[in-house]
C-alpha cells in the first residue's frame, strides 16, 4: 500500500460542467497507479482540468505544437529521483493537465463513459510522471496493459475497440 497520496485538482474552465465524483475518480486512478507500480513513500500530484483552448495554449508554449490534445504531462522528476516538499515530506511527482472538453468528445467518438475517459487519461499521465512512455512500440504496449488493468479495478473496462491517439 502506498503512503500517503496528495491529489490537488484544479478547474480552471467552465466549457464542461465537472460531474459529482469526478474528483474522488481521479484520486483513486492516480492512487492505483501508484499502487500498481510499488511507488514508496508520500507522494504529490496536480490535475488541472482545461478546455481545448487552454490546452491548445499550454501545448504551442511548451511543445511547439499548435494543437489541442486531451491531456498533458509535465513530469518532475528524472530516472525516479523527484524534488521533496519539504513541509509534508512527499515527493513531487508533476503536473497533469486535462482538456475536460476534448475528454468530452473522445468518450462521444470512443462510445464510452466520460468517467472512463477521465480516468484512462489520468491514469496515462500519471504513468508519464513516473517516467513511462510510449514511442517505441513496445513501451506503448506496456503502458496500455497498465492503463486497462488500472481501469478494471477502477470498474470502469474498455469498451470494445482503441483508437490510438495522435501525439
């Protein structure tokens, strides 16, 4: 069991009305992952949530792409070393930042719960935070096991067909 998790969410759009238990989802996605991946000691994680517009903004100014994609990652640590609070002891494990209205259509194009997709996109950043990714194919694979086997014990198991995003 992992120690002590904190979980700040921020919404910082009004495009899409946040539903009631979206918070809870997304402390026990980020929870499972950490669970799932022995992840020792106190831990730290932001969530924003945004709209297309304030994603499309974070990616030209961070990653030079002027787009919208679903969800951002900004990890803060390096090869599992991480900066500490030093008020509370935990590791800062970085930022997730979430596009509510992007999540919003893809459950609509996917034919799933914007409970899923919320959570499927929190669990994949969380993921990234932890230093995961998914360039070779191999790596996608893996972090796609991780992601589906995080949603079936969050009850929320893939509906019957993957698009594979573009990044």
């Amino acid at each position: 069991m992992a120690d002590k998790i904190r979980v700040v969410i921020t919404n910082k759009q009004k495009t899409v009305k946040i539903p009631t238990g979206i918070r809870m989802l997304v402390r026990r996605c980020c929870n499972a992952v950490l669970q799932l991946e022995k992840f020792e000691g106190p831990a730290e994680i932001s969530v924003t949530f945004t709209d297309n517009a304030g994603i499309r903004e974070l990616n030209k100014q961070f990653r030079d792409k002027d787009i919208e994609t679903d969800v951002l990652s900004f990890p803060m640590g390096e090869n599992g070393v991480y900066d500490t609070d030093m008020e509370t002891g935990a590791k800062i494990l970085g930022d997730v930042v979430i596009s509510v209205e992007k999540a919003r259509d893809q459950a609509e194009v996917y034919g799933h719960s914007f409970q899923r997709e919320i959570g499927y996109l929190t669990a994949h950043s969380v993921l990234h935070l932890l230093g995961y990714d998914h360039m070779e194919k191999l790596e996608k694979v893996r972090m796609r096991e991780k992601e589906e086997l995080i949603m079936e014990q969050l009850g929320l198991p893939a509906s019957s067909s993957y698009i594979i995003e573009q990044y």
